[in-house]
C-alpha cells in the first residue's frame, strides 16, 4: 500500500469572513495535498470551521441572530471561498456537526473518568476575542496584544483539565523533535516558553456561555472552546471519541490516517496547538502529529491589515484581479514559507506581470505558436529519443536540466519549502526561454530545416513536464497548458508520478492547439 499523508489547516473562527491569512494557510496545505496525491500517496486533506463560544454568541446576538444561523451562513461563506480557490480538501468539519458533538463529549466524559477533567474554580483573566485564558505576562500594557482589548477578569466554578501533569513530557517531546516545529525558530519559541513558565490547570468548561457543547455529566456546563475544537482533527475522520487510533476511513480505501503528517496553522495559535492540543492527545492516549508547521503573517506595506486603515485584502478581491490561479500564486510566493510576509497591490502586479504575464504566460503562447508554425510548414516534431537525436550533447543537457529541475521541485515541497519550488520551476521556465532565443527555431522554420523537429519537440515536451510542476500551485492553468499541446487532460491527469515526469510523455507529431492567453498583462 501506498505511503499515507493527512495534513490540516487549523479550523477556522466563523466571526468573519475569510481573509487572506486563511487563505494563504488553506492554499499551502492545498498545494502539498496536491503534491503528495501526484507522486501517489494515500492523501487526506482536512479543514474547517469552529463555530462555538462566547465571542461568537456575542457576535451572533450583536447582529440579531441565533447563534446556530449565524455560524451557518459563515461556515458556508468558508466552503464557498475555498471552492472558489480551487481547494481539493477530503473533508470539511464543522464543529456543529453531530458527529463532531457526540466524539467530543465521549471524550470528554473518558478524560473526565480518568481524572484528567476535574470539578474547580478559574481565577484569572479572559480574552474573548482570542477565546484564550490569559496572563500578566501576555499583555502589553495591560491589554491583549493581538486584540488591543483588555481582558475580562473571570472567577467562576468550572472543570479544569490537569495541563499541569504535561509540562516535563512536552518539553521532552518538543526538545528531542517527537513532536517536531518547524521552523526551528518556532520550536525554541516554545521550550523557551516552557523554561520560564509553569503550565497551569486550564479551564475545560464555562458555566455562564450556552453556546458550545454541554458536558455530558453537568448540564450547567459547556466545554471550553479550543477543548472540543482541537478534537476537530481526529473527528474530521470520523473518530467516534475512543481513545483508540481512528481508522474509519478503512472501508473506503484510506487505510490508517493517523497521526497528522504535517498541521499547518499562523504564529498566533502555536502555543495552545504546542501545548493544550498535544496533552490532550497523551491523554487520550493517541500518537501525536509528527509535525507542527507555523508560518507568520501578512502586513501590507509594511502595517497590519485593519478596516480602520482601509488596507484589508481579500481573497475574492485577488481572485477578481487576478484570477484563481494568480492569487494562488500571488500568495504562495508573497515570502519564504514559515516567516512573515509584506505584502501590496504595487507588488502582487509587479510580480504577477513578471512571473505570470511575462513568465509562463509568454512561454506558453511563445510555444504554441512556434508549434503552429511547424506544422503549417509540414515539419514533424521528433522525440529527442529518435536516432537523429540521441547521443547529442544538447539534448542529454536538455534532459539533465529537466531531471535536475525535478530533483529540487521534489526536495523542495518534501522539506515544506513551497516558495522555493516555485523558484525552481521559474528557474526551469527561464531554461526553456533561453533554449528558444538561442536555438532560433523560426529561422529553421524559414529554411526548413529538419532539425526544427527535434528542437520543437524538446520546447514542447518541456512545457508539458512545467505543467506537471505548476499543477500543485496553479491547477488550472496547468490543465490549459496540456490542452493548448494537443494533451486529453483527463488521461494526463491519470498518469501516475513517473508515466507524468518521464520524458517522451507528449507524441511526436501531437497537433497543437492555440488558446486563450493564461495571464493578460496589467
């Protein structure tokens, strides 16, 4: 059987639309969902929306709605922008959803049973718009520094889960990477929090929110948020809420899922996903993730996005400038993957007349017209594998390129590095420009000359295998690349990785046909 990949986006709070920090974290986990089914592994991608809490009922009753109706026109404007970026998710959960209530609470009630849940009083400070418990020593003077809010002082019975008992066994986890974070700046981020402070006993229940799901031994309560949310991975695969490995997906060809190969999420929710989510899991008594991956954030020229500022980038307006596959690109080469990024309109245009317009855009359409050319002229493109060509120089070079280009593509996604796989792909499209300036195809063209037809094939087949290495980042726009060569999309498409990567994919002779122009200039 196949090797397998479950990888997640962290579910997303439904008291807003989707911004482009969602969306630069599902577009990343797209991409290596895409890649890891391209090279044939069993692949589950998983998203969603957490949709219980107190900002949340507080939000819904603010704009004169049931909390139940409120999260359910958010969740779809989720579902809905994902579709609308292309995104190739297995499963998209709901907090909401039955199943995911019942997993919890029988969850619940077993840690609850095994005294890791334990009947108490929260003396402390609460951020509602982070839905997170706070501490002196996380605000800057005196407010939350992500919300600019003060916290609520609280002092309420509730039930506690004993974090406490973790604190030796995390650290030792995180330290020798068995629970590895990446990047490494991210991981010392976290010991360096464990070195200096005590996890205290957190709050598994809330007395006074209504809105979340009721502790199944006390009905008064309801279960802190981000308890039940981090649940939400196991659920998304249809774990009943036993502690045992969830392996549902068996029947239908999945095999085992578990644990998580790669989370991703932003700098902001790392602690509680380093800390709360991982001692739930020893808990339970289930395998931890294998890896934890942050990345940062997105200013626009240089400050935080904010209404107030009038500088909040959406994901529909990218898509509308741009297209699908622009703003998917766009995103995912915005900075190196794992740091924060700056980010503008004068940039996204510059890059994307120069990447997209001017890049494969131009190489594309260049291509196919040379192509044309050749065969009103009734010159045959040769597979570089003919007798006229093998053993040269230049094409075993041509080849090696293509092969070296893979290498790192591979090497690249593999080591989670997504924006240096597209510089390499870039790399490899400036390759085959410079192939076409400095081999003059219309000039064999003019004369006729046979050669043309090895020359055409190489410049062909070549764009086919970038199509291959956009298909991850820019679906689309691969699949009109292999219709403009003459390619049936649905039997490229159904090549495993090595009939896809092997030269001599496209047959000599394959009629080209011209289309419309992938990415017009701005």
């Amino acid at each position: 059987m196949n090797k397998k990949f479950y990888i997640t986006t962290p579910i997303y709070y439904v008291n807003d639309k989707p911004h482009i920090g969602s969306a630069y974290t599902t577009i990343a986990a797209d991409v290596l969902a895409r890649y890891h089914r391209m090279i044939g592994d069993r692949t589950f991608f998983l998203t969603g929306t957490d949709e219980h809490g107190a900002k949340i009922e507080k939000t819904a009753r603010k704009a004169g709605q049931e909390p139940k109706k409120f999260v359910d026109e958010l969740a779809a404007k989720f579902e809905l922008a994902w579709d609308e970026l292309n995104i190739s998710n297995d499963n998209f959960i709901r907090t909401t959803d039955k199943k995911h209530v019942s997993a919890a609470q029988k969850a619940l009630e077993y840690l609850y049973e095994k005294k890791y849940i334990y009947k108490g009083q929260y003396t402390g400070l609460y951020c509602v718009g982070c839905e997170q418990y706070k501490t002196a020593k996380d605000l800057v003077n005196g407010k939350c520094p992500d919300h600019g809010t003060e916290p609520e002082k609280m002092k309420e019975e509730c039930y506690m889960f004993k974090l406490s008992a973790f604190q030796s066994k995390l650290f030792d986890l995180i330290k020798k990477d068995k629970l590895l974070i990446s990047p490494v700046e991210r991981k010392n981020e976290v010991i360096s929090f464990l070195e200096k402070n005590k996890l205290e006993d957190i709050s598994a229940s809330r007395k006074n929110v209504k809105w979340g799901i009721t502790l199944p031994w006390d009905k008064e309560h309801t279960t802190y948020v981000w308890i039940e949310a981090f649940l939400n991975y196991l659920t998304g695969l249809g774990w009943s809420g036993e502690n045992k490995t969830p392996s549902p997906l068996e029947g239908e060809g999945w095999g085992e899922v578990w644990p998580p190969d790669v989370q991703l999420m932003s700098k902001d929710i790392l602690r509680v996903h380093a800390t709360i989510w991982p001692a739930l899991l020893l808990a339970i008594d289930l395998s931890l993730p294998k890896q934890i991956f942050v990345h940062g954030f997105f200013l626009v020229d240089g400050q935080k996005m904010s209404k107030s500022l009038g500088n909040v980038i959406s994901p529909e307006d990218l898509i509308k400038k741009y297209g699908v596959d622009g703003a998917r690109y766009l995103l995912m080469s915005a900075t190196p993957f794992g740091h924060d990024g700056d980010v503008s309109w004068k940039k996204f245009d510059e890059k994307y007349n120069a990447d997209l317009a001017n890049g494969i855009g131009n190489l594309s359409a260049r291509s196919i017209t040379l192509a044309e050319k050749t065969q009103n002229s009734k010159l045959k493109t040769q597979n570089n594998n003919s007798p006229a060509a093998r053993g040269s120089a230049e094409q075993v070079k041509f080849k090696n390129e293509v092969s070296k280009a893979w290498k790192e593509f591979i090497k690249n996604l593999n080591n989670l590095e997504i924006d240096r796989a597209l510089f390499y792909i870039n790399f490899q499209m400036k390759y085959l420009d410079n192939y076409i300036t400095e081999n003059k195809p219309w000039e064999l063209i003019k004369k006729k000359d046979e050669k043309v037809g090895i020359i055409m094939y190489n410049i062909l087949e070549g764009l086919r295998q970038i199509a291959w290495m956009l298909w991850p980042f820019m679906p689309q726009t691969s699949e009109k690349i292999w219709e403009q060569l003459g390619l049936d999309v649905s039997q490229e498409l159904a090549k495993n990785f090595k009939e896809a990567t092997q030269w001599g994919g496209l047959k000599p002779g394959t009629k080209v046909k011209k289309g419309e122009v992938l990415f017009p200039r701005i």
